[in-house]
C-alpha cells in the first residue's frame, strides 16, 4: 500500500506491507482525512528534531471503509460499510493515538487499523467529505459546551481557522443571537460569515472586544470569548481587553510558554476555561449533526489533494488565503490540489 510519511523534514510517498489486523482491530480502506492544525505542529516539531525525528504517517480525521475484520472481533458492521471513529486504537501495548503518534500510522495511507470497538456507521446520505469532519466537529461542541452558554449570550471568536470556523457554525446551530469573529485574513472573514458569523471584524483596523461589549450591554457576564488561533501574548491581550465576567474559553494550541497578569483577570472576575479534545459521546454528536445536516459544513472544505501532494498542501495551508481545509484522498493521483465545491 501506499502511505505519505514525515522523513527527514520532508513528506515522502513510499510502498508498505498493508497492516494485518490483530485482536479486536479492523483494517479499513482510507477515503478522505483532513489535515489539522495539530498536523502542522506535529510536521513543524519533527523539522526541529532533524536526524533523529521519527518516520510519521499523520492523519487523524478521516472517513475510512471495512475491509477485513481481525480474530476476537464481534463483526456487528459489514465488509464496505463506512465508518469514522475518535482516533485512538486498542493495541497489545495499550490505547495509543492513530496519526498522532509515531507507532499509530494516521489515514494518510491507502489502508490502517482502527479499534472495533470504536466505529461508528456513517449512515448512507452522509458524504464520505463531511464524515471526515466529524473530529474537528466534536473539538467544537467540547468547546462550545464547556462555555455554558445561556439564551442571552453574544460570542466572539477569535481566528476563522477550521476550529474557529468549527466553533462558530456550533454556535449559530445552539442559537446564539451574535456571533463575533476575528481575522486578519480576507478569504477567513469571508468564510466566518458563511458558517453563520453576524459580523466579522479585521482586528487590524478595529478591535473585535468593541461589537461584543456594544452587543452585552452593561450585561458583561453574557459575554463570551473563543480564543481559537493559540498564538503567545494573546491571552493576556485578552484578559486586558474583554469586558468585567467575561468568559473565556481557550481552545487555540499555544506550542510554547506564555503568561499574563493574574491580578487583571482577577480584578475583572474573568471565567478562563481550557479545552482539549471531546468526549466519545461529543464525537458521536458530531457525525448525527452532519448527517442531518445540522450545520452548513461545505464551505469549511476548501480543497482535496493525493498522498504525492501533501507536501503541497501543508506548504499551501501555510497561507490563509489560499485554503482553510484540505482533504487528503489517498486514491487521487498527482500532487495538484483540487479545489472544491461542494
């Protein structure tokens, strides 16, 4: 089979054995992932490691098929029925992360092992391309639920990236009245507006704190901040800028040590809450959205490329204005990305 794996700071195309299924593992046919901004972390890190960065297959949110069941396996699914899972498997070494971990090769491959136990149906109306959002999706319900909100908040979300875009199509489907979201980038505003955002303000030219505080009214506490782009400083910025009992839930991956003044938060009674991943219930939430469709999911996928392109797409997503989410297909050719539209 073929996979695209991280060698020497570069993605390499090559030929491996197809993987055997052990107790309680299925083996499944790959048929679209998208590539996460964890994706670029983890690729940027192995670039800092140099000779002694291990060989990678990434891959964490896909939307795979059936192919062959392994021993101790109870086959409650069929051989080609389609299926998506939280990305983690069941191994004689324990739970380890598929595509975010080195020893769990990711759905950038043409085939992988997945937990059983774990599968969920993806039922037959729902596209292959908007099944391979369900994890993505999940991160954004976790966030949103983890902000409590209630009938009279307003939101503002910070960066249009896909959690961002994520978080804001969850909010407009909980009902929340107004929606806020922040980007420096043309083509991210324009999408923040697509999956349901009220208003979008370029923080270049204007804060985006100005709209949230005009929309709560002396009511501070109904106010609620999504930091979704992770970068340093930028909490601090927001302690210093949101309005008294905002809450903030934070949800951007900062890679590197950060830090802001206690004291301003606590004179403001901010709520800070982090967030990490979902619950298996979350997932599963997530798949029932988007085969209802629940949210508007389509402009969130904004091109799809072959395993000889990724290298191309992670060198193109470096760029806001050139893709928010790529699908990697493994049975495309070349190494064009294919824009979509869906």
């Amino acid at each position: 089979m073929r996979v695209s794996v991280i060698q020497q700071g570069k993605f390499v195309t090559q030929e491996r054995p197809c993987p055997i299924p052990g107790p309680g593992q299925v083996l499944v046919r790959n048929l679209a992932c998208g590539i996460c901004g964890s994706d670029i972390h983890i690729f940027n890190t192995l670039l800092g490691m140099g000779e002694a960065a291990p060989d990678w297959v990434l891959g964490h949110e896909y939307c795979s098929e059936i192919v062959e069941f392994g021993p101790e396996t109870k086959r409650q699914l069929k051989i080609g029925q389609r299926v998506c899972s939280i990305p983690f498997i069941e191994t004689e070494e324990g739970q380890d992360l598929v595509g975010a971990s080195p020893t769990a090769p990711g759905a950038y491959s043409e085939f992988m092992l997945l937990s059983e136990s774990l599968l969920l149906a993806v039922p037959d109306s729902t596209s292959t391309e908007a099944a391979a959002l369900a994890e993505p999706l999940a991160v954004a319900i976790h966030a949103v639920a983890k902000a409590n909100l209630n009938g009279a908040d307003s939101a503002m979300v910070m960066g249009c990236g896909p959690i961002g875009l994520a978080i804001i199509a969850i909010l407009k489907m909980r009902g929340v009245q107004t929606i806020i979201a922040s980007d420096y980038s043309p083509k991210r505003r324009a999408l923040g507006t697509a999956m349901g955002a009220d208003t979008v303000i370029d923080p270049a030219e204007q804060s985006a704190f100005e709209p949230l505080v005009s929309a709560v009214g002396e009511e501070t506490e109904n106010a609620v901040v999504f930091e979704c782009i992770g970068a340093k400083t930028l909490l601090a910025q927001i302690c210093a800028e949101a309005p008294a009992r905002a809450r903030i839930v934070v949800a951007g991956i900062c890679g590197e040590e950060d830090s802001f003044n206690p004291f301003i938060a606590m004179q403001k009674e901010l709520n800070i809450q982090f967030v990490f991943y979902y619950q298996p219930e979350e997932y599963s939430e997530a798949l029932n959205v988007l085969a209802d469709d629940g949210i508007n999911w389509r402009p969130f996928i904004t091109g799809k490329v072959g395993l000889d392109g990724v290298e191309s797409a992670f060198s193109s997503l470096r760029d806001p204005e050139n893709h928010a989410k790529i699908l990697v297909n493994p049975w495309l050719s070349g190494d064009a990305i294919e824009p979509v539209s869906l």
